[in-house]
C-alpha cells in the first residue's frame, strides 16, 4: 500500500496483535469453550490455547514451551517455503487427469501448511464424529 515499516515496528505490531488474541481467547472462554462446544477444527484449536492458559502452571509451562517451540518449527517451515531459498514448494500438484483435463491445471494438489497441519494434530481423529454429531 505504499508504506515501507522498519522490522522493529512489524514486530511490536505482531506481539501486540498476538497479546489482544490471547486477551480475547480469555474473555471469550466462557461462550466458545462452555456454551458453544466448539464442534469445529479452528475452534477446536482455538479451545486448547484457550484451556492452555487456563491450566495449572506446570502444565501451563509444558504447553507453553511446546507451543513456543512448535511455532518456531512452523516459522522456519514457512520460511524455507517461502523465503529465500525457497527449498519447500508452495504445493505439490496431483498427476492425473480427469475428462482429459489435467489435474495439476485444476490445481488439485496438496498445499504444504504448517498451520493446517497443527490444527488437525490440535483437534484429532474424533473431530469428524463431533461434526457430524454437532448437526443432529
């Protein structure tokens, strides 16, 4: 948009939109976590940060540390996947095709996220019974 922001302020600008998140999840623990059962996987997610900060404070640490180190996991994951050198690709395409149309040019593929990955170890195998039983 036109605005070029130095590191320092891209990252005070992250923590602090980081600390309003974690404020939020707290205030909203009540109705998403209580009220609502959270059937989905972003809310499932969502739940176990939530329930991570209200746990004791030993097992509060263990999670903590784990979360730390799983979000520097991701970080150099995405990094090499789109920083320089780009060593992971974007997407790994199908091949195959369908009607005589190409998958990879339907674009029918596997994208390579870390955060889609954490959210389906986050909520399990059970999620797709919970769904389903959400509905009824």
């Amino acid at each position: 948009m036109g605005h070029l922001y130095p590191g320092w302020a891209l990252v005070l600008w992250g923590i602090a939109l980081g600390m309003v998140g974690v404020v939020m999840g707290v205030v909203l623990r009540r109705k998403l976590i209580i009220a609502e059962n959270l059937p989905f996987p972003t809310g499932a997610a969502t739940a176990e940060v939530i329930e991570t900060i209200s746990s004791s404070r030993q097992t509060a640490m263990y999670r903590a540390r784990l979360l730390i180190a799983t979000a520097a996991a991701a970080m150099i994951f995405a990094w090499f996947r789109d920083g320089r050198p780009s060593l992971i690709p974007q997407s790994t395409a199908f091949g195959g095709a369908v009607l005589g149309v190409s998958l990879a040019s339907l674009t029918v593929g596997v994208s390579w996220s870390p955060l889609l990955a954490s959210t389906g170890m986050l909520i399990g195998f059970a999620a797709p019974s919970a769904c389903s039983s959400a509905g009824s």
